[in-house]
C-alpha cells in the first residue's frame, strides 16, 4: 500500500473504502463541522427517515466525534441499504485511521468487518434460483 492510503495527507484527509454487496462507498474524513455528503447531497437528504439516520450516525456516537470531523462519500453501486452499510464501513475506517485509539471500539462493535456475504450464482440445469429445482413432470 502507499502511504496516502495509509496515513493521513498534508492537509489533514483521510480517504478509505467501505463495501457492502456491490455497494462501494470512498470516504474522505475531513477535519469538519460533522456534515456528511454522499454524491454531493446531505446525507439526510440522500437517505430519508429516522431508522437511516440513527445508523450512519452510529460509529460517531459511539466514539463520541460527532461535530469533530467531516465526510465527503462518492457512493457506486448496490441498493440502499447496502450502501448505507458501505458507507457505516468506509466511515468506521477513516476514524480509525485518523485516531487509531479508536480502532479497539469499532472493532468491537464489528463497524471495521467487512459483511462479505453476496448473492449467490444461477446455476445452470436448475430454475430461475441459485438453488431451485426445476419442476418435475412425472405425474
């Protein structure tokens, strides 16, 4: 690896990644006001509701950095969820390259585990599944 990935750049930023399924989420951590942007919108605004909002907010309250720094998210890929898990990934990331006293916390809590279950192939000879049968025509 080369040490801009690594470590943290002249001015401050720490870029990581966080995937979930085929979501790919880049994280740049900023020294901030707590803002996040995901493709240039507010994160509220790209994920509406309460229960959204509760878990990308989750790896900063539980390391108490909220208002501390700020995320800029170039989101690729997948549904809604997995992207938001992507970016709860590529978030839990930064901080614990930007702090790495943080790291033993969100290694607990399994924010800095990569979820590398994916949907499964068709096989070929079966129906339209990954693991249904086809009918049989015996009757």
């Amino acid at each position: 690896m080369d040490s801009e990935n690594n470590k943290k750049n002249k001015t401050g930023i720490v870029a990581t990644v966080g995937r979930r399924k085929e979501a790919v989420a880049r994280v740049r951590l900023l020294p901030g006001n707590g803002r996040i942007t995901v493709n240039g919108k507010p994160i509220a605004e790209y994920f509406l509701g309460q229960v959204f909002q509760k878990l990308y907010n989750r790896p900063l309250e539980l390391t108490k950095t909220i208002g501390k720094y700020s995320f800029s998210v170039r989101l690729e890929g997948g549904g809604k969820v997995a992207q938001l898990e992507a970016i709860i990934h590529g978030i839990a990331r930064a901080l614990s390259k930007a702090e790495p006293a943080l790291r033993v916390t969100l290694k607990k809590e399994g924010f800095l585990t990569r979820d590398a279950r994916v949907k499964e192939r068709r096989k070929y000879g079966h129906a339209q599944k990954a693991r249904a049968k086809k009918q049989s025509p015996k009757r």
